[in-house]
C-alpha cells in the first residue's frame, strides 16, 4: 500500500503567482515567426517541461509505501538458582534442581524448533540477582544451586526489563515460589503487573512440595525486627512472624526471651499460636517493659513441637538498647507528601540518640472529616501522656483535633503540654499553620509566625490557593550558626547548605512574632524554620520535602537535621556533646557479610576528638578496626573474611579528647549460620499461581514441570504473528541518487534549449 504527499517550499500562495508568471514566459522569447509551427512547438514543449520540473521541486512530492517484515522473538526462561532448589521435589529422590534439569533435557528438541521459528529461548537464573545461564551459545547449567536468598519480583522485571526492545513472546518462571529477600527491590505482584501492561503471558512452573500436604511438618519465625531502641519503664511490642505447617488446631507457645548484660535469660511474655489450617501464617505481637537502662539480647522462640524435624528456625534473635531518658516523640501526619514522612520516619528510627516514635497518619478524605472529626479517643490520650518529649503535626487540618464547641480537650493537652516543657513542632504542607485554620485555635499564641485569619484553604473540590505557598524552588540559607542548621564541622554552614538541594516549595509565613527566630530562610529572605519559647521550645517549619536531600545524596545531612531538631526540641541538644555513640543500623547477619557502621562523640566533633575500634569475635580475640572520619562522624567496614564463624560478635567505641579518654560504646551483633533458602523446606504454589493469574488473560498459567511441553507445543503450533509493517518512506531530493538525477534532467533541458535555439539562429 502507497500513499503520496507532497510538502511545498513557499505557501501556495506564492507558488500559484510563481507557477502563472513561469507560464507566461513561454509566451516571451524571439520572434517564433521566423521559424517554423514544428520548432516552435519543440522549444514550447521544452520549456513546459522545465517549468513543470520546477514546479515538481516546490512541491517537493514523496511517497509511503508499507511493506511486511519478519521480526525475531524471544522467550524467557527464569530459573531459581538458590539453595531451596537443593531440597525435595515431590519426593525424597529428586531434588528441585534435579527436577528443573529433566524439564529441560524432555524439551531440548521443543526448543530446537522454536529457534527454527525465529523465537530464541532466553535463560537466566536468578537468587537476589539475575545472571545469563549460556556461555558462547550454550546453556550452561550450575551442578548445585547455591544463590543467597530468593527474589522473585526482581528478577522477573529486571528479564523483562532486558529485552524491552524486542517482541516478548512469554516468560517461564521456575521456582517453588517462596520468597526470602527481606528487601526486594521490586514486589512480585509489581512483577506480574509489568507483564499484563506488557500483555505478555507467565508460565509458573511449580517446584517442591505443598506446606499442607502433610508430608512437611515446621515452624518457624520468620521476621523480627533487628534491633529494637526503648527508654526506661516505657513498654516495648516485638512483633515477630510465625509459620506453621502441619499443626492444625494445636496450642503453639510463642516466648519472648530477655538476656542481661551478666547472660541471665528469662522469658518475660508468652503467647498461644493456634493455627486453624494446614498451613497459618500469623504475626505474633508480644510486650516488655525494661525496668533499667543498658543493653539486652532479645528472643523470639515457637517452643518445639512433636514431629519438627528442622528446629534451627524456631527462634529469632534480636537486640535491645534501653535508654535513661530518652526521647519520646508522638507524630501525627496527615495528608503531606508520603515521602516526607518516610524519610523523616527512618531518620529518626536510624538516630543513634534512643529516641521511639509513635506514628499516627490521621486520614483527611470526605467520609473521614465527616464521620470521625474531630478526632478523639487515643489521639487525646497520646496529647495527654506526660511521657512524651516532641509532638510533630505534619499537615494535620485544624479540624481534625479541634472543634470549639464539641471537641477542645486536643488542644487543651497539647497546649499544657508545651507549658511544661514538651517540644512541639508543625511542618509545612496544603493544611498546616493559616490554610489548616490553626489561627482559630489556641496554638495560635504558640506558634512563633503571624497567621491570617483569610489565609484557609479549602478541602477538595475547592481550588488550591497558590497564594498561601511558594511554589517553586528554594535554595535554603542559615541565618546564623545554631545547633539545628550546623550540618557539617569541616565547612562553614552557608556553604554547607548551599549544597543542599532546594526545596520544592513552601508554606508562605505571612510574619513572625517578635520574640521568635529566624533559622533559616530562602536566597530572597522568606523565612523557612522558625523558632520560639513558649514553656516548651517550638518550631513553625515551611517546607514538606526534605525528603528530596536523601535522593539527591545527602542522606547523612538529612538524617542529621532532623535528629538535631528532635534533640533540640527536647532541650537535649548540650547534654550529650561528651557521649561517645555507635550506630549499626542492622544487628543479625549471615556469614561473611560486609558491614559498615558509624560512630563518633556527641551532636558536635572538637579537633581533638579522636576514637578508636576494636571487633571482640565469639572466642574472645580481639581485632582492631580502621575508622575514617566523614564530618562529625567516623565510617567503619567489617571485611567478609573477618565474619566468617557464626556467634556473638561486639564492635567496642573509645573516644578521646586532648588525649584523654572521655567514654566507650558498644554495639552486638550476631552472625546466624541459617540458611533461610532451606530453613523453610515447603514450597508456596499458592504464590505461584497468584502470579500466572495475573496474566491469564493473555494466557498466563501454573503449570508442573511435565505441562512445560504442552506450552511449548502450544507455541510452535500456534505460532504469534511475527511479521510488522515498516514503513519505506521517499521524498524528491533527499537521497543523493534523486538530485543528482534531477539535477541533470534540468540541466540538459535548459542545454537542449539553449542548443536549438542557437542552431536555429534564435540568439
């Protein structure tokens, strides 16, 4: 199929007023009487055929032609390669792998013919990574899975992500469909999304035996958190994760086990775990309050049970710092930007200072606001407990806690609370300090900015009042050295927040009150963070994307401005510059990890501060560590190679100022020799079959590992469609052949004519 165009030089206009005036030409020249009817029909002839090439160049045609083209495809084949592949297919006598490797050698001819077919049969294998399983060509199986921990997720987008560029026919998915990454860079259901967008099929081919069959007889506790952080007499929830399999409608004791600094272990809370199923996933939440301040060993432990056959995942260790006096903050965030609380929520839990935090999102939709506001119940309790150090309102509307005539006792506790010392910070954001109707309230007069009485803001469908924010971006500049806006030692504090990436936007402060204090502000002098005094310190702060600081790379800046507004908010922001800290953000490891850690003295570095580490192993040697200083804190690393028995390990901290020594910390963790990949030995086809039916409409299936021929000979049978039309586009004077052509036809037209009209005695 042909379709002509044309794409003119001048406007047609000009063209027709050009064309008229060529043609009148032909009319010009010699007397043609002096020659004969046939000359002059041959001269008039060539001219017209000049003006019509002419005229063939402005107009420039071209022409569309569609033609078929046969494309490639390619068929992608994931198999697990992690050490669950080692345990039972469906019977004792071959292993998942051994099974995977039989698949493949019934189906070598199957996909034989499909490479004859033009569809090329892709495989990679995959643990926490995805990696090529052909070498020069051929597909080169490993003897023994040995890959970390299964992640499904992953490893399909990142295949599918591969070959977006090509024509994706279907992804085989080999696995028992148990994922053990604790992070996963992508979600298995994320996964299979991508694939229904794409309209491509997922063939889950189920390894392994069912949890329920009742050849499989387990429990395990399956998550708990690392390290937990509390201060004293304050009440802590471990939540762990409990699997049983095979313990239908039997009592499961689940303990909590407390070790002291002298090794004494006792169980301080036990809970039942009846499983009503074959198979029972459930988390298991259980309470301790610490009566002193120190360093503990916490345990979760499902008591063993008749028939176990693998024990060693029966318990979960964990850590526990118990502060003297640490800070308590309640954050109650409402419709502000999900990144921010995030953020702020992981600088704050990663603070090496013992601070807990209770978070609250409080929902501002229609049904919200018009069956629950204003809020009451716990939110009043929390305002009201005494134990709480700082109070966040992070885009918390006005009318979600107050109501002058039906609910004032919000706002009655959180001013009390302020009058005796707790710290009470407001963050910016659509229905923070005017547009939330805060000036209405009593937390006007305690609040450091002026508020408008006409700046409020309407919730949706009402239009977004511009005129309260300042939209755009703003480079934000310390007004002078203050404990909050010291984000580095080694440069001076505007340069250091010149690095900073901007903001992007703010609430607009319409003033601010006499006594309080400018923090930081934008280039053009709008004021940002603002302090004040009211009984308790206080900040009004505009902005509600810091969050942008950690994606651009200045996560420790970042986590190092809010931990120094919490200390200062909580009047702790001198009391700990000689306290020697360590923090290690994770506390249970497998053997031979690489682990890093931070440590240093106080909020602030003196030039003279020196610390030095050591790594005391589970046989009592002792191994020095490297540190490398990095601003106010010191970096270190633990080799692999160090790590390489599993035990109780301790990194020691010493500091030093002018040579003396001013205080150690310590930090335990403990290497586990448990291979989570075969802890757990049933497979889940229920997880499989939940991603192949994601995809059913485009033909997505579960199948077993003898069904995978009956795909393929689908496949070959049912060939896809492998042709696309390409478009063969030509336009007059764009290749080099055509103008020259042109170009001489014109030339030898205008020659012939000048040639006759010269033999002819017409010039």
């Amino acid at each position: 199929m042909s379709a002509w165009t044309i794409q003119p030089i001048l406007p047609l206009s000009v063209m027709i007023i050009v064309i008229i005036a060529m043609l009148g030409l032909l009319l010009v020249g010699p007397a043609f009487s002096k020659i004969t009817r046939v000359r002059k029909l041959k001269l008039t002839l060539i001219r017209l055929a000049i003006v019509l090439l002419a005229l063939t160049a402005m107009l420039r045609p071209g022409c569309i032609q569609h033609t078929e083209q046969s494309q490639s495809a390619v068929l992608l084949a994931l198999l697990d390669t992690s050490r669950s592949m080692q345990l039972p297919h469906e019977a004792d006598d071959q292993t998942r792998w051994q099974a995977v490797v039989e698949m493949l050698d019934q189906n070598k001819d199957r996909i034989e013919q499909l490479k004859e077919q033009q569809v090329e049969v892709r495989f990679y294998g995959f643990d926490n990574q995805i990696q090529p399983l052909e070498k020069e060509g051929r597909l080169a199986l490993p003897g023994s899975p040995g890959g970390a921990e299964t992640d499904i997720g992953s490893a399909v987008y990142k295949a599918s992500q591969d070959v977006r560029d090509e024509r994706l026919l279907g992804v085989l998915l080999a696995s028992d469909g148990v994922q053990n990454a604790v992070d996963p860079e992508v979600e298995i259901t994320q996964a299979a999304s991508t694939l229904d967008d794409l309209q491509v099929p997922l063939y889950s081919i189920v390894l392994g035996l069912r949890g329920d069959t009742g050849q499989v007889a387990d429990i395990a506790v399956t998550t708990l958190a690392e390290q937990h952080r509390i201060a004293v007499k304050n009440e802590l929830m471990v939540n762990a994760t409990v699997v049983a399999r095979g313990f239908a409608n039997q009592d499961i004791p689940v303990q909590l086990l407390v070790t002291d600094s002298d090794g004494n272990e006792k169980v301080v809370d036990t809970q039942i775990f009846q499983p009503s199923e074959p198979y029972e996933q459930r988390q298991v939440s259980l309470s301790y309050v610490p009566a002193e301040a120190g360093e503990f060993r916490l345990r979760v432990r499902a008591v063993p049970q008749s028939g176990e056959v693998a024990l060693r995942n029966n318990d979960l260790p964990s850590f526990l710092t118990v502060y003297e006096g640490g800070v308590r903050i309640l954050y109650l965030s409402g419709n502000n930007s999900w990144w921010e609380q995030r953020e702020l929520r992981n600088a704050l839990r990663r603070a090496a200072q013992g601070f807990e935090l209770v978070y609250i999102p409080i929902q501002n939709d229609k049904q919200s606001r018009q069956n629950n506001w204003p809020l009451g119940g716990q939110i009043t309790e929390y305002l009201r407990d005494p134990n709480f150090d700082v109070i966040i309102l992070g885009d918390v509307d006005a009318q979600a806690l107050f109501d002058p005539e039906i609910q004032t006792e919000n706002m009655k506790a959180l001013t009390e609370a302020v009058d005796r010392g707790t710290g009470l910070m407001m963050l910016g954001g659509y229905h923070s300090f005017d547009p939330g109707k805060y000036y209405y309230t009593p937390l006007a007069d305690i609040l450091p900015i002026e508020m408008d009485p006409n700046a409020i803001q309407e919730f949706p469908p009402a239009p977004l009042r511009k005129d309260l924010h300042l939209d755009r971006e703003l480079q934000l500049v310390p007004t002078r050295n203050h404990f909050i806006t010291t984000l580095s030692n080694d440069q001076d504090s505007v340069q250091s927040w010149k690095d900073m990436p901007p903001l992007k936007g703010a609430n607009r402060f319409f003033g601010v009150k006499d006594q309080a204090e400018i923090l930081l502000e934008t280039e053009s002098g709008r004021p940002i963070l603002v302090s004040g005094r009211m009984g308790g310190r206080v900040l009004a702060f505009a902005g509600d994307s810091t969050w942008r600081w950690v994606f651009k790379g200045k996560r420790d800046e970042h986590n190092a401005f809010w931990r120094q507004i919490i200390l200062w908010l909580a009047a702790k922001d001198g009391i700990e510059n000689d306290t020697v800290w360590i923090d290690l953000p994770q506390r249970r490891f497998q053997p031979n990890a690489f682990i890093e850690f931070t440590a240093g003295i106080g909020n602030q570095r003196d030039e003279t501060d020196q610390l030095s580490a050591n790594l005391i192993k589970p046989d009592k040697s002792v191994l020095p560590l490297a540190l490398s200083p990095e601003g106010k804190f010191d970096r270190g690393e633990l080799e692999r190679e160090t790590l390489a028995d599993s035990g109780d390990y301790t990194i020691e901290i010493t500091g030093t100022r002018d040579g003396v020594e001013i205080g150690k910390a310590i930090a335990d963790f403990i290497i586990i020799d448990r291979d989570k990949e075969k802890a757990i030995s049933a497979a889940d086809p229920e997880q499989m079959q939940r991603l192949a039916s994601q995809t059913e409409e485009h033909g997505g299936k579960a199948i077993s590992p003898a069904e995978l021929s009956v795909v393929l000979d689908e496949i070959i049978a049912n060939p896809k469609e492998m042709k696309i039309e390409v478009p063969l586009k030509w336009r007059l004077g764009e290749s080099l052949p055509d103008a020259l052509a042109y170009l001489i036809l014109f030339a030898g037209l205008l020659s012939l004519e000048w040639f006759l009209r010269k033999k002819w005695g017409l010039v």
